[in-house]
C-alpha cells in the first residue's frame, strides 16, 4: 500500500487490488464473536469487493494452533492473533486478545559494550554480540540493572531470544536471556 500511495503514476487495476480488511468493530456493544458476525452481516450488505473481513476459526486443540501457527510464520507471517469470543471490546492492551509469535534463542560471542543513557548512565546499554553467523548487532533489553553494572565480560557467550529475523538478517526484537558459564 505503501508503495501504491507514493507512485505517482498509478493504474486503476492496481488500486482495485487494495483491500480494506475489517479485524474488529469498536463501536459494537457485543461480544468479539458477536461483533464478528455483524462483520460479516454488514460486508454482506455493503457488497463491495474491497471490503472484507479478516477470516477468524476456531481451533480444537493446542497442537493444531501450534501447527497453524508455524504454517502461517512459514508462509511470511508473524504469528497468530488470539481472541477470547466472548470479550468485549476495550481500548489498548487486553488479556482477551494476545499475539502467539515463535521465539527462538540462540547463543552469540560479546564482542563490546555500549554506554547507557539517561537511567542507566554510569552502565551499560547494550552488549555488542556477533552470533553463529557472522552477524554483529546490540542486545540492551532483558539485561537487569545489576548485569548493567556487571556486564558479561568481552569474550563470554550469551543466550539469547529472537523473533525472527528483519529483512537484513538481523534477528529481530534479540533480547539477552542469561550468560553460559564459563567452562
């Protein structure tokens, strides 16, 4: 969409292919499942191709949500959206609708240290690692104020969680989870 918006010369054609996906309906008083099937009712009603509501399911065991979820990661995705069917809506965070991601760890070498700011002033910010694969990037979250201070020495090997990886083969949102000890 991004891309279509910023083309200053665009086809009719490739605008029919934008579509508007509705995810949930705010102004309903209802539940999530009722709130999905005036959803459906009103693209139904409205009959125009663009409009469409996002396809919700219901899935009977943990392992086919799982597996549901890995095909969707598989097929370019980030994960799966999980609703509670009967919440009501509400604004910002809610324990009714939570985002199922794979997490993956993995281990890297500490090859720097990076200064902390503002609260963490005087520790350190972020750890410079440089994975299995070559890739050198800064882990500062998941690290406590007393690693901040202490940090794992240059040279040690540490565990860490990822999401991902970003177009560049970075891992994505790496959070630091704890030091292997020395051996």
């Amino acid at each position: 969409m991004s891309a279509l918006v910023r083309t200053k010369h665009t086809e009719d054609d490739e605008w029919q292919q934008v579509k508007y996906m509705l995810f949930d309906l705010p102004s309903h008083k209802g539940t999530f499942e009722a709130r999905y099937q005036a959803m459906q009712q009103l693209v139904a009603q409205l009959n125009v191709k663009q409009l469409q509501v996002i396809k919700q399911q219901t899935i009977p065991s943990t392992e086919a949500l799982f597996a549901e979820r890995d095909k969707v990661v598989a097929a370019g995705g980030e994960g799966l959206m999980l609703h509670y069917r009967q919440a009501f809506y509400t604004v910002g965070r809610s324990p009714f609708i939570v985002k199922l991601k794979p997490k993956y760890d993995a281990e890297a070498v500490v090859i720097g240290h990076s200064a902390g700011k503002g609260k963490y002033h005087g520790m350190v910010g972020a750890l410079t690692v440089k994975n299995q694969q070559g890739i050198i990037f800064k882990i500062g979250s998941g690290l406590t104020d007393k690693q901040r201070q202490d940090p794992p020495v240059i040279g040690s090997i540490i565990t860490y969680q990822y999401l991902g990886y970003t177009q560049k083969g970075t891992p994505r949102f790496a959070t630091f989870l704890r030091e292997r000890p020395p051996q």
